[in-house]
C-alpha cells in the first residue's frame, strides 16, 4: 500500500521540478562583481593581471553621475565589473584596462568619480586609501573580454 502512495507522488514532484528549471533558465544572467586582492605599496606582484567582460545596458553617464572627471560614454552593467581595496595612499598607481576594442573605464572612489575612453584607457597619479567600484563598458553594450592591469609603474 505505501508503495503505491510514492508511485502517486512522482508525477507531482516531477512537474513541479520541470517548472522549477524552466524559470531559473529563464531569469537573465547578471554579470558578478568581482573582489580583487587588496593592494598596499610595493604589493607583488606587480603588475596585477584580472581578466572581465565588459558591456551592458546601463549608460555610464548614468552611473557616474554628474560630478565626474572626464567624459562617460559607452554601456556596462549596473553593478560594478571588479571592487578594489587600496590600504594604504599611494604616490603613483596605474590602473588599465585593453581589449580588441575600445573600452570605457569608469573608477568611484573616495576622491572622486574618473571616467576614461579608448583602445587601452588607464587612470593613473596618486591613489589615496579606500575602497574602488571600477565598471568597464563598450560603445554599445555588447560583450567583449578584456584585461584589467594594476601597477605601481607607468604601463
């Protein structure tokens, strides 16, 4: 008798797992922040080489706000491409990102908002402590791989 109960069951159970892998496959991936490793002066080593990818459907402009230093153009997620910890102020810090095509590199920080265009765009001088939401876009959203480098030399 209890087996014939658990043959009742299956069909249930097995349709309501159907529905269930049919909407997570149908919710749109979002692209993951990623945390890089905390970097103080004469960190190792040097450069520090991540991979992303960036494009998107937010515009920029929009995330940077208007009190920016430089021109935003281009799309990238909402949320950020990569999160960075400076620990100590540092008296030069380069950080760079290059691709197959031209890149945006917008960088908020805890001394201002930088937005920075082109084929290798970098964002380099003094770098005081705190924590970097760094969001790389393209002209026009679409995905593409790219190469983010952090260095205490000029690249």
């Amino acid at each position: 008798m209890k087996f014939l109960k658990l043959k009742f069951l299956k069909p249930p159970i097995a349709l309501f797992g159907f529905a269930l892998v049919s909407m997570l496959l149908s919710v749109p991936p979002t692209m993951s922040q990623e945390v890089l490793k905390a970097i103080s002066p004469r960190f190792t080593p040097d450069p520090q080489i991540y991979a992303g990818k960036a494009g998107g459907d937010q515009p920029l402009q929009s995330i940077a706000t208007s009190n920016v230093n430089g021109q935003c153009q281009g799309l990238a997620e909402l949320t950020p491409n990569h999160s960075l910890a400076v620990q100590k102020n540092f008296g030069f810090l380069s950080l760079k990102v290059s691709g197959d095509r031209d890149l945006s590199l917008l960088v908020k920080g805890p001394d201002g908002i930088y937005c920075r265009n082109g084929k290798s765009p970098e964002l380099s001088g003094s770098w005081v402590s705190g924590n970097y939401d760094i969001w790389v876009g393209t002209a026009n959203g679409d995905r593409t791989t790219y190469q983010l480098s952090i260095s205490e030399t000029s690249q």
